[in-house]
C-alpha cells in the first residue's frame, strides 16, 4: 500500500506549519547561561559591541570525510521571530535573581534581530571541518543569545541528512523509506529526521505528520499484528471483491484458495504448513486496498507459508485486473529470502505468463544500517527498497554532530579560542571561504581568507596552506572558484529566497557530485582539505603568540 500527497506546498507555507515543529523554536529554546551572559553584557555596558561568530564543526560523523549542511532554513526562520513575549520576560524573571535590575527586562522585551546579519553556505551542500558554516554578525548580546538554537537547528539536521545521504550512497538506486518514528529521540527528533533523511536522499517516510508538515511522499506497508490478529478463513466476513473494471463481484475468498491449492507443487510444501491465518489477513487487506496489495510474508514462515498465501492472494488480484505491489521481509537473512522469493514470482510469471509478477517489489527491512546494506549488495540479493528506522533517525553509529559556535571578532578586533589540542584552536576574525575546483569538476580544496583580502581567481595561482602545519602548503590554480557564504538575512529581512525541499535535495546529489569518491567512500575515505590563505595563516600564528602566555620553567 503507498500513498503519495501531491501538490506543492513550501515547507514553511501556511500558518498552520508555523504552528507545527517550529512552535517550540523559539528563543527561550537555549541554555540558562545565554540569559545570564547577556545580563552580565548589559551590566558591564556591553550593549554596542559588535561580534562575529563563526558555526562549524571539527569532524565529519560516521568515521567518513564529508558533512552535508541542513538546518538553514530553521535557522533564517527563527531570526525572523527572535523576540520575548511579555510570558518569556516574566519567566525569565522567575529564574535570574532578585537582584537583576528591571531595566535589563525592558531591555530584553525589545531585543531582536533586526541588527544581524546572517551569512550561510547553501542547504544541501557538502562541507568539511573547520569551515564556517554560518557567520553571524550584529550585536554581541543578540548574537551570543542565538548560539544555543542554532547549533540545535543544525546539529541534528546536518547528521541526520549525513546519515541518510550515506544510506542513499550505500543503496544506489534502489528506494529507502524512513521508518523511524517509533525509535526516535521524542516527537520533534522524529519529524526533524523524517524531513532531514528526506534531503539526503530518502524517497518517502512512514511518519504522517512528517507528510503533512513538510509534503514529503508518505509510505507504509502493514505490521504483524493484522496477521496475527487472524486465526483462519471463516473469520472474514467481507468476502468478495468486483473486477477492477467493474461488474459482479467475486468470491474472493475462493478465488485465493483455489489459487493455493494450484501453487502448492511450485512451492514444495504440504498445504497443512501454511497457515490460513496468515492467508486470512492477507486476504482482507487485498479486499481493503486492492491496488496497493502489499504483504508482510515472515510472521510464520517465509517459505512455507508467506510467500505462498501471498503469491495466491496476488494471483487472485491479478485475476481480477488488480496490481498486486510486492511484500516486505522482516526478519531472516534478508540477501538470500529477496531471492527465494524472486525465483518464486520469477517462476510463477514465466508459468502462468503474467510479465509483472517477476517484477513485484521486494521490501526489506529489520535493523538495517549503512553495513548491512554494503553486505547485501556483495551478497547479491533481489530486494528493491528497504524501510529503515534505528539506525538512520538515532544515528547510531554516532549520534551527535559537533558544531560549535565561536566568536571570531569584536568590535572589529579578531579574536582566538586557544587549545592545548590544536585542532580546536579557532580561526580568528572575519573570513570568507572559497570552494577551489580542477579542472575535472571536482572540488580541489575550500580555502579561507581574511575577508577584506581579494577573491581568488580562475585561472590565478593561489597559495593554499594547512590551518597550523607549516609544511604543509599548496599552490592551486582552480578551474573555477565558488564563493560559499552567501547573505541569508539583514537589516530584518530575508535576502535571498529560501530554496524549497526538493530543492535542498538537488542540491544534496549535485554537491556529493563534485566530491572525489575516495573522499565520499566509506572504508578509510580521503579527508579533503581545507585551508588558509598566506596572510590568514599569518593572521592566526601572530594572534595565537601574542594570546599564548609563555610559561617559566623551573
Ligand atoms: N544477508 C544479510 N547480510 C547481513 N546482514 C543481514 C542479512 N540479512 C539480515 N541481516 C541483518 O541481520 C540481523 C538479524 O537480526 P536478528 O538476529 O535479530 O534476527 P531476526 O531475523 O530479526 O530474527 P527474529 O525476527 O526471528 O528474531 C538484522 O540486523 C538484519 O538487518
Ligand atoms: O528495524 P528498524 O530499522 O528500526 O525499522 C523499523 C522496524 O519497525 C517495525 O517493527 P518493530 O521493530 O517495531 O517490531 P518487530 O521488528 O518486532 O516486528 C518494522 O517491522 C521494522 O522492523
Ligand atoms: O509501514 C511499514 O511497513 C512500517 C512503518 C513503520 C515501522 N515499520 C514498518
Ligand atoms: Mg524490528
């Protein structure tokens, strides 16, 4: 059975989404140290400084060498309603202590983001550690307050659009379906992963509200429990069917045992090993949703009674002008029961002469992660989607992106996060980032430069230099540049439009494209570089000495 909702509804159209997963967006959505930071700003006269901070991570998730960038939107939607409501003020009021002075309250009611500026790398696109992924610029209090929330828009959005754009590598063209909602982290976890593995690279999702929220294509099958729920055939009290092209209906019911008789000597069994439970609920759910039949085959036995009692429910449609789907596998080495199953509907089409039989669809599903795909594929198996939950929406194998948020200027003056871990070291000042390509349309190396420095040119050699290793340094002469921060919002308005979902989705594919695939490939991936300019690097090297304080020894 599938369903698909059509029309084209922007993901954030109607009032009614506003109110959807966004109403919990919103700025009391932080950390309590936000509010006591920005009164400590207030206090210390701090409300004209000017910062800038740069959102990034410091390693791709899942042992792999690429990110992809979701969130975006999120975030320019929560800008343009960053303000308290009299209700948060008083909250707040509740919390801080008694000492705080009333003004700081009047103050916060009229705070919001008409001062800052949001500058963004495009949804969807691929990027690589240390790399800004948002720059946001404005006053400091407002721009400290944001940190919170938008590290929570991103960080899950981009893992899970990772995780499933890796899923979508491991699959090929085969279709995956997100059947997560019952495995994760709460009710906002679920509709961010449906719509997040939905943009890297998901065909459908089993969540409805997902579906309605964010118009993405709906999917389901059926559980065990309706065929549990059936004990034998005198049960069913609907028993008959009409031809899909109309006229008098049919005993249905007859129609399919009669058809498993006739499969019996195909299948190898003895008649007594099926069970008519199971062929009951297959039965009702044909006579329900006679164009989308789709049956769950291993509750009993794949071999000896699902596939059978599916096959002469199937034929039973077919006879009455109906398409039967295909059937999902749940359970059981699911490489090897596809292609017993497939030799059965091969062998059944070849017999009778019904061409689509042998082309029925081969769900699968059951714990399935990115390795039991990459294990089935190397097996050979004959299965044409998998529904997959756990492991794509809790992200199992790592479940947390690692953005940061850090201040790299104020008040025009760069600043630096120092670390005895020099990975964590943080690039100071204003940047702009530039994706280097070759000539072979594939993305050499992304380089940061101080942002008043010139933009690197096609064609023009450029020296591109490892952020803290001296030696490690490369000219480049790119085959086209791409500047990768772009305006998203200013002065209180979005600048650009917001791509729509499929959309950010193009973008996913289009942007692994230009990735080499020893970078995108899962068992020991090439890391791609990423780099500064000559004058960065000496920017950050003489800010990190005047910053380091030089011990004694003694
Ligand atoms: N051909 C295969 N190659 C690799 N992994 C597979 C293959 N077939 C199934 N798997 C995986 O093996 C695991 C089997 O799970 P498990 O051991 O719990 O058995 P099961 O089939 O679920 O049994 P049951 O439902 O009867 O308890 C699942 O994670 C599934 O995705
Ligand atoms: O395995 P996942 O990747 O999380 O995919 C979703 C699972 O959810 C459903 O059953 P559920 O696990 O609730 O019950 P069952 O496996 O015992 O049938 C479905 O049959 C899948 O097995
Ligand atoms: O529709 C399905 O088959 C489905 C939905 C959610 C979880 N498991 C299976
Ligand atoms: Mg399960």
């Amino acid at each position: 059975m599938s369903q698909m909702m059509n029309g084209v509804v922007p993901s954030w159209g109607t009032p009614e989404k506003r109110l959807g997963q966004n109403c919990i967006v919103q700025p009391l959505l932080t950390d309590f140290y936000q509010i006591t930071m920005a009164y400590a700003y207030w206090k210390a006269g701090k409300t004209q400084a000017h910062a800038v901070f740069d959102l990034f991570f410091r390693k791709n998730p899942f042992q792999g060498e690429f990110t992809i960038f979701a969130g975006l939107e999120e975030c320019v939607k929560f800008l343009t309603k960053f303000s308290y409501s009299k209700s948060d003020i008083d909250y707040i009021r509740q919390i801080l202590p008694p000492s705080i002075e009333e003004e700081f309250y009047d103050f916060l009611g009229k705070l919001d983001a008409r001062g800052v500026s949001l500058y963004a790398v495009k949804e969807g696109t691929v990027v690589f550690p240390r790399v800004p992924l948002i720059r946001v610029e404005g006053p400091l209090i407002v721009v400290q307050l944001l940190e919170t929330t938008l590290l929570n828009l991103v960080n899950y959005a981009s893992l899970i659009a990772t995780n499933a754009s890796r899923f979508r590598m491991a699959a090929g063209k085969l279709k995956l379906f997100e059947f997560g909602l019952r495995r994760a982290q709460g009710p906002d976890g679920a509709l961010s992963a449906s719509r997040y593995s939905y943009i890297g690279g998901f065909d459908g999702t089993s969540n409805v509200l997902a579906g309605k929220l964010f118009n993405i294509p709906v999917k389901g099958t059926h559980a065990h429990s309706y065929v549990t729920s059936f004990n034998n055939l005198d049960e069913l009290t609907v028993r008959i069917l009409a031809p899909k092209s109309g006229g008098a209906a049919v005993d249905f019911v007859n129609l399919a045992v009669k058809w498993r008789e006739k499969l019996v000597p195909i299948f190898n069994v003895m008649l007594s090993e099926a069970s008519d439970g199971e062929l009951a609920a297959f039965i009702s759910f044909a006579i329900a949703f006679p164009n989308g039949f789709l049956a769950l085959v291993d509750t009993y036995d794949v071999k000896k009674s699902g596939l059978l009692n599916f096959c002469a429910v199937a034929l039973a449609l077919h006879d009455l002008g109906y398409a039967p789907v295909g059937i999902r596998l749940d359970s059981g080495d699911l490489a090897y029961l596809s292609i017993v199953a497939r030799n059965f509907f091969t062998q059944i089409s070849e017999k009778y002469n019904i061409s689509s039989f042998a082309k029925l669809m081969i769900m699968a599903s059951n714990d399935i992660n990115e390795e039991t795909i990459l294990s089935i594929n190397e097996q050979g198996h004959a299965i044409d989607s998998f529904g997959i939950g756990t492991h794509l929406v809790t992200c199992q194998k790592q479940p947390a992106l690692g953005c940061v948020y850090k201040m790299v200027e104020i008040n025009g003056q760069a600043r630096i996060k120092l670390s005895h871990d020099v990975a964590k070291v943080t690039i100071p000042g204003k940047k702009e980032v530039y994706r280097l390509y070759g000539e072979n349309g594939h993305a050499l190396i992304d380089l940061l430069q101080i942002s008043s420095e010139d933009p690197p040119q096609v064609g023009k050699k450029v020296l591109c230099r490892h952020p803290f290793q001296e030696s490690k340094r490369a000219f480049v002469i790119p085959s086209k540049v791409e500047k990768l921060l772009q305006l998203y919002w200013q002065d209180g308005t979005i600048y650009q439009p917001l791509p729509n979902m499929q959309e950010i989705k193009e973008k996913v594919i289009s942007s692994l494209k230009i990735v080499r695939s020893d970078i995108r490939r899962t068992l020991n991936p090439t890391p791609y570089k990423v780099s500064v300019s000559d004058d960065l690097y000496h920017y950050l090297h003489n800010l990190w000495l005047e910053n380091a304080p030089i011990g004694e020894l003694s």
